[in-house]
C-alpha cells in the first residue's frame, strides 16, 4: 500500500475517533446517571458537561444556571484543581469530578 494513502487513510480515522474521559458524578445527581462515574468528550468543559446533558437530559441545568455559570453550590475538579471557567480546554487523559456543596444547619 502506497505510504501517502496509509497515512491519509489513518488521519481521516483519526478525525472521527471521540476520546471520552472519566467524569465522577456526585450523589445527588446521581437520579440522572444510575452511576457515580461516567465518561463525556469535549474539547471545553462546557462541551464536556453538553455531552453528558445529552446523554442523561437535564443534568447540565442542575450544575449551570440561567447566566451560563457553574452553580454556587456545585464544585467542578479537573485533575484535582477546581475550575469555575467553561471554556477550560480539557485533554483525553483529564479527570472531571463534580462535587456539590452540603449545607445545613
């Protein structure tokens, strides 16, 4: 097989591989997944939390309110450092844990 073909052939294959990450879900939000830990893809942690509002509808709006901002109550992790952007550019190999805040009195 010709050399140049081979390797077209690997980049189209390429485009169109998804890498998913690991994204742990906290309990509360657990009615949504059945599952404290999931996988989602996305280049941002807004198209992270978009995929998995399409895999599991109605999610995203328990974390994100009206203005487009992550919930006072809910705390985003990546790789063990909190993260309060949604356009954090995120990597394949990155961890998203999702914790929300217990409060009471």
């Amino acid at each position: 097989m010709d050399e140049r073909f081979r390797a077209f052939r690997f980049t189209i294959h390429e485009s169109r591989f998804t890498v998913r990450m690991k994204v742990l879900i906290p309990s509360a939000l657990r009615s949504y997944t059945e599952r404290g830990e999931t996988e989602a893809s996305g280049a941002t942690l807004a198209a992270v939390l978009s995929d998995l509002d399409r895999n599991y509808p109605g999610i995203r709006f328990r974390m994100i309110d009206e203005q487009d901002r992550i919930r006072r109550h809910i705390r985003v992790f990546v790789n063990g450092e909190q993260v309060r952007d949604l356009a954090q550019p995120l990597a394949a190999t990155d961890e998203v844990i999702i914790v929300q805040a217990l409060s009471g009195g």
